[in-house]
C-alpha cells in the first residue's frame, strides 16, 4: 500500500537522550481525540529514565512503545493509578517503559482547558533505536524518530484474534525517508480490513533513511503496528483503578549455609497478581547469591493479594517487583 507524502508538519521539539550505542527517544504526549478533550496536552518530567533494554543491546532491534494515559484535573497526580495501557512492539521495550510508569510519572505541566489545569486523556511514543541507526555513522539503518499508535474503533478492535493485538509487517523508506510500501505479515481478513488505518498511522511516522557510505539509500525496515480504540468521552475511560494490596506475605527462609557463615544479601523479583490474588510469571531480576533468589521467588510464589480491579472487577495487575533483603540480627 502506498503511503501519500504529506507537507512537513511543525512538530513539538523531541526529548533524546545522549546519542550512545542505542538510544530512546520520548516523543511528546498527543490528547487522544475524545469529544471533550482539552485544549493543551500534558507535558512529561523531562527526567523520564528509559534506557534501551541491555539484554537487546547485541540484537540491534528497533522498536517502540506506546503509552495511554489519563491525566487528573488538580495535580500532580499519580498517574499511574489511572494508566490505561502500556503496549510494545518487543516485549523488553514494553517492559522498560511499563517499569517506569509503575513507579508514577508526574506532567511537569498539566493539560489545560479555558486557562484551568483539565483532565486529559493522551498517549506518548517512546523509540529504541539500535546502535546500527546512529546518527553519526556512514553506514547506517533506518532510525524511526517519530511513531504513532493505528486509531481503531471498538468493532475492529474486537474482530482481531488475541495473537492480532499487535501486527507485524514491513515498511519500505525511500532515500528520502519517506514511507512508500507497507507489507503486513498476517494474511488474516481481520488484519488486512485495518490496512487504511494502518497507513493513517504511519504518514504520521518520521523516518531519517539509511545511509551507505554516507549516502542516503532506499531500505526496508521490519516493525510493529499497535491498535488502540478511543473513546468517545473522557470520562468513558476506567478511573477507579486499585492495585493489589497484600493478604499475606510470608518470609522467605533464610538458607542455612549462608546463616551460619554470616553471609547477607538481598533479591529483586518480579511478578504478577492474578485476577484471583495468586502470584504469576514469578522470577528472579537480580540476586547477590542464587541461594537467596530461590529463597525469595519460593516466598514470593506463596503470596496472596486482594487482586486489582477496574470498576470493583478483578483484574490482572501490571507487572509488579519487590525487594526483599536477607540481614542478620
């Protein structure tokens, strides 16, 4: 599908982090097109820390994420008690961004409706670019440094099977960075039917063109489509989210060998909660001795929560982690 070239747009200024072996680039937020949006975007901490995912460094994969958010009226708030969905187009990029939603992102200025601090509903792309599309090397692939999420409505979002969430296919980038031929990988009559939509979304991309021996040359470049929905209202969007509170928690046992020589330590683990208040996908992030972790994640597997809900319905929680740290009296 051809991709008609639009005239430049003047685009809000880009936060990029340091030009290093791979970088990241946090786009701006964008309000989602709900009837009653305001008149202003938020604009994010410009501290946001999103590093490209270490163990993705030799792959020299591209991608990105796309973060849905709600913003409260008075701040500032916490947004992630109202986030809506975090989705990426490898799961380590999803994870790194969810990592820091998590931990609360606060708009270093709020969205504004009539001159007043107004409840928002917006989205933000954030890029991973490898080491391979630097912007300082001859030779170099294509670097993504604008990306959007494909705006879908609530049938067509539905009529996709569950491993259809997120499409994959292929963009051709002419020599001038220009997006010319979309391929999509899934043949399925579900995936197909979203082709125009998915070309909306990707004139909207910026692309700067591979280069060979410092000159600008046509390439092809494998990437993600994500479909989000939009509401009509706001106020449609669940705000009366809870995380999961803790039922019982016990201690991990403190391995013997390592009591009686002293030794101390301490373990971070990941896990999920359930929409029935049992821990999920546990695992071991970092551990100062493998005898601890195994302490931690048999503790941690064992643990009962209220579970999250959405509107008083149980849900399953975001990816959650913990720090459990074994000490001597």
């Amino acid at each position: 599908m051809k991709i008609p070239r639009l005239l430049p747009l003047l685009l809000p200024a880009l936060l990029v982090a340091p030009l290093a072996a791979q970088d990241v680039i946090i786009q701006p937020a964008v309000l989602f097109n709900t009837s009653d949006k305001p008149g202003t975007p938020p604009v994010l901490e410009d501290n946001l820390k999103i590093e490209y995912p270490a163990d993705m460094a030799k792959a020299d994969v591209q991608g990105y994420a796309i973060v849905a958010f709600t913003t409260q009226r008075t701040g500032p708030d916490y947004m992630n008690k109202i986030y809506v969905r975090v989705a990426g187009s490898d799961a380590a990029f999803e994870k790194n961004v969810r990592d820091t939603f998590r931990l609360g992102v606060w708009p270093k200025i709020n969205p504004r409706l009539n001159g007043k601090s107004a409840k928002a509903y917006s989205w933000a792309a954030i890029i991973f670019n490898p080491a391979s599309a630097a912007g300082d090397i001859p030779n170099a692939t294509v670097r993504l440094l604008k990306a959007a999420p494909v705006f879908v409505t609530t049938a067509q979002w539905n009529s996709l099977p569950k491993d259809e969430k997120i499409l994959r296919g292929s963009i051709a980038i002419d020599d001038s960075g220009a997006p010319q031929q979309i391929t999509l990988e899934t043949k399925s009559a579900s995936a197909q039917a979203l082709l125009p939509d998915i070309q909306k979304s990707v004139a909207q991309w910026t692309f700067a063109p591979a280069r060979t021996n410092g000159q600008s040359v046509a390439a092809v470049i494998k990437t993600t489509f994500i479909p989000m929905t939009v509401p009509n209202k706001i106020d449609d969007i669940p705000s009366n989210i809870t995380r999961p509170r803790p039922i019982s928690q016990p201690n991990p046992y403190y391995p013997a060998d390592l009591r009686r020589q002293g030794i101390t330590g301490e373990v971070t683990v990941a896990f999920f909660v359930n929409k029935d208040g049992k821990t999920e996908n546990v695992e071991v992030i970092k551990s100062t001795n493998k005898d601890f972790g195994d302490a931690a994640m048999a503790a941690v597997k064992k643990w009962r929560f209220k579970p999250a809900s959405i509107d008083g319905v149980p849900v399953k929680s975001d990816h959650m982690t913990i720090t459990l740290a074994f000490a001597l009296p």
